[in-house]
C-alpha cells in the first residue's frame, strides 16, 4: 500500500478544484476546449484513493477521544492537586 504525504488534505483540495473545472467544462459544453472524460474520471479516482477510508477515519475519531480522555484526567487530576494544596495552607 502507498504512504500517503502529508500534503494530502491540500492534493485533495487541488483535485477538488480540478474536478470541478472539468464538471462545468461537461455540464456546459464549452466548444472552444478539449474536455476528456477520462482525464475527469482519472481524477475522481485519484482522489477517491488519497482520501482516507471510513475505517481509517474511525480509528483516528477513538485515537482522538483515547487521548482527549488522557489530557481531561491530567487535567482533572492536577486541579485536585491544587485544590489539596490550598487546603492544607
């Protein structure tokens, strides 16, 4: 499998824009230029396999949580410490 960079959210949005250049080029059919479907197809494709699979999104949502639970208990833990601390003066 490819290693995806991590330019990918910005190859993605550049694929957007591309794919939506060709669409209207179709949708209006603008005699003036060359518009190949496949080129639209190819595209569509390619951003289909930068973009990351819902399983893949679904691991990085619990690894956020996992660790968003992680920082909430740090953080409840030292405000408990500061409270004993207050007390005990």
């Amino acid at each position: 499998m490819k290693k995806k960079s991590e330019d990918t959210p910005l190859e993605l949005g550049y694929l957007d824009e591309l794919i939506q250049k060709y669409a209207e080029k179709i949708f209006k059919k603008i005699e003036n230029e060359q518009v190949k479907i496949g080129d639209l197809l190819k595209m569509i494709e390619l951003k289909r396999k930068l973009s990351p699979s819902d399983s893949e999104q679904i691991k990085l949502w619990k690894m956020l949580e996992k660790i968003r639970l992680e920082e909430v208990k740090k953080s409840s833990q030292k405000k408990k410490s500061k409270e004993n601390k207050k007390e005990t003066k």
